[in-house]
C-alpha cells in the first residue's frame, strides 16, 4: 500500500527499452528537476561529484560505477554527454574517456559511435544475471581489508623512511620498483606485492612485514575479483616512484601521505566494482 506518497513518471517517458522513468516524490520533492536522459537531476549529482584530486582515473571510475550499480542510471540508459559527465566528475575529457572504456572493458557500458551513438548501460544487477545477490558481508570485508591495509602500509613507508639504508638497500628498492614499472599483466600482482613488501623488510621489523604479508594476501583476493585496467597500472608506477623516491631520502611524513594517496586510489576501485 503506497497510501498519501505519489509516485510521478516523467511527461513524455516510456519509450526506451527499461520503461517509464518513475520518480518517489517522499524522495525528490515535488520540485525535482530532471536531466534530458530522465534522470532526476538532484540523484545525478549526489553520485556524479566532483572526484578528490591525486586519484582522477580512479575516482571518476568509482562514481561512474555507483551511478550504474546504484540504478542511477539503468540498463539501456544513456549517459550525459561527454562534456557535461566531465565538467560533472571536475576531470579532462581523456581521464572521462578512459575510464569509460575500463567500464565498457569490464561490461558495464557499451560505446556506440554515429549519429544515435553515445554511452549505454549495459550492466544488470548481479540477481538479475544469477539469481543470487552479493553477500551481505562484502561490504563489510572491503572497510575491513582497507582499513587494515591503510594501517600497516602507511606504518610501514614510515619506518622504512626514517631506517638508514644501506646502498644494498637502495639497490633493492630501486629494483622492485622498476619490476612493477615493466612487468606485464599477468605478473603485476606479484611484482606489486613484492614491492610493498620490500617497504615494509627496509623497516627492519619482522612483525611488520609479516603484517604487510596478511594485509597484501587479503587485498589481493579482493584485487583478483577486479579487472586490470592499464590506466590505473601506470598512474600506480607514479605513486609508486613518488612512495620510492620519499622512503630513500629519508623523509617520513611524505613517504606516509603518498602511500595514503596510493592505497585511496585502488580503494576507490574496489569500492567501485565490488562494493
């Protein structure tokens, strides 16, 4: 029973292949204002934000994914354009493209060139494709892995910053970096994860790096349930080289709040995809 709360289709809705755009006004009000596509513009721009800067690519990504999965946008939707889907995220219209194609890479979207042309929801809940719904305890387990990870990867550039290295050290550090930068797909985890333990094996703490170890094997179990997206691969070499560069000259605080920024952009991927 709906009782005294209406509920209002868009005048001139109903035509595309998910039906009517259907509105609760308890929800919007009745001022709501709606986008060309049918979109109530107040839900648009709850979930379309400006991203946080340092993690364009990914951000974008993580908004653009809420949008879809949230039923912001549904199947056979079609996207803002462009312009205005770019201007909404505060990112360049290469980043926009970009993740738009980690999307139609991952099956969520499907780019459509010519006159009738523009980007297309193609992503059906997961109880739609499978008759069964993501556990309940994913979400929990996602906050849990990161928030772990955060704790003891952050420690650890620390204490690797502020440890006197030797030039044997250095070496090996230099070296897992340069492992990620030029490994190939099927070989970034591993090379990834041997990286962040070399962080943590320059603290000089066995509790630490065994701490790394547990959080790097959580991750990646979550991290293999993601696709690769090469974007992202090569922004990670950046932060990682900055991460690097801060832990051999000693300095701390910076070796910190860059792997802070490291570790926010694939957590805003996993938000994303399986959150």
């Amino acid at each position: 029973m709906v009782g005294s709360h209406s509920r209002r289709v868009k005048p001139g809705a109903g035509t595309g292949p998910v039906g009517p755009v259907v509105t609760d006004t308890r929800a919007m009000g009745e001022q709501a204002s709606w986008s060309a596509s049918g979109v109530p513009e107040l839900a648009t721009d709850a979930v379309l934000r400006p991203v946080r800067t340092g993690n364009a690519f990914e951000d974008a990504l993580e908004r653009l994914l809420q949008a879809v999965k949230l039923g912001v946008f549904r199947t056979g939707d079609r996207l803002p354009a462009g312009r205005d889907l770019a201007a909404r995220l505060g990112v360049s219209r290469v980043t926009l493209r970009e993740a738009l194609y980690a999307l139609e890479q991952a099956g969520y979207v499907e780019l459509r060139r010519g006159r009738f042309g523009g980007t297309f929801v193609t992503y059906r809940p997961v109880a739609e494709r499978s008759g069964t719904g993501l556990p309940r305890a994913r979400a929990a387990e996602l906050d849990d892995v990161l928030v772990y990870r955060e704790a003891v990867e952050i420690g650890a550039a620390v204490a690797a910053a502020r440890t006197a290295l030797t030039d044997g050290q250095r070496t090996y550090l230099r070296r897992r970096a340069e492992e990620v930068a030029q490994a190939p797909l099927r070989d970034y985890r591993q090379a990834d994860s041997r990286l962040h333990l070399a962080i943590a094996e320059l603290s000089g703490s066995a509790t630490l790096v065994a701490a790394v170890a547990d959080a790097r094997m959580r991750i990646c179990d979550l991290l293999d349930e993601i696709p690769l997206l090469e974007r992202n691969l090569a922004h990670s070499s950046e932060q990682h080289a900055a991460v690097v560069a801060a832990v051999l000259s000693g300095d701390g605080t910076s070796a910190g709040e860059l792997m802070r920024a490291h570790l926010a952009g694939t957590a805003a991927l996993l938000r994303g995809f399986l959150g």
